[in-house]
C-alpha cells in the first residue's frame, strides 16, 4: 500500500525550486573551487617554506664552519705574533754587541785580549 502511495506523489517542480537548486549547485561548485585554490596555495607556500628552510640550514652549516676555521685561524695568528716577538727580541739582542760577545765566549770559547779561558768540568745530574 506504501509503494502505491509513493509513485502517486509527484514531485513538483517549480521556478522556485529549480532557481534554489541551481543556487545550491554553484554554492557547491564555488566551495570545491574555494578548496582546490587553497590546496594549491597550500602546496605552493610549503614548497617556498621548504626551499628557504632548506637555504638557511645550509648557511648555518656554512657559518659554523667559517667560525671554525676562524677561531683556529686566530689561534694560529696568536702563535705567529708570539714568535714574532721572539725574533724581534732576539734581533733586537744580536745588534748588541755585549750580547754577541757573550755568545760567542759561551758557544765558541772566544777570549778577548788579556783573558784567561777556565773550563770547569760540568755537573751531571747522575749521582754516581
């Protein structure tokens, strides 16, 4: 009795009805619209974040090494100018003459004039 009561009705279609209907299909079609532009700005945006994330962490990685290589570069540079001293002194030294002179009774046994040369034996440190 039901399925003769559903094929008696009749589904009325008006002006109205099919302006609302093709309101609620371009509503849809905007809305799928909407959704697809997003997602494509989405992915777009995702693409640029990854590229600079991906630019930043190999300049970080860059900086670090070049901040490495300084610090031992300074390093290096404080050893250079500590030897640097050292041989402006010692220059410094062998333009004297009293220091020359003296260096050369230590080292080569060298006596001026009216000088006596005494060697004495010299001390070990064994205890024999």
């Amino acid at each position: 009795m039901q399925q003769d009561n559903q094929k008696k009705i009749r589904r009325l279609t008006s002006e109205y009805m099919e302006k609302q209907v093709q309101m609620e299909e371009q509503r849809l079609r905007r809305q799928k619209g909407l959704v697809r532009r997003l997602s494509v700005f989405a992915v777009v945006f995702l693409i640029i974040l990854g590229a600079g994330g991906s630019v930043l962490y190999q300049q970080h990685v860059s900086i670090q090494k070049q901040q490495e290589t300084n610090e031992s570069l300074e390093e290096e540079l404080v050893v250079r100018e500590k030897e640097a001293s050292q041989l402006e002194q010692e220059i410094k030294w062998l333009n004297d003459p009293e220091y020359i002179a003296e260096l050369a009774r230590r080292d080569y046994f060298l006596t001026q004039d009216g000088e006596i040369l005494f060697q004495l034996p010299r001390q070990s440190t064994d205890d024999n």
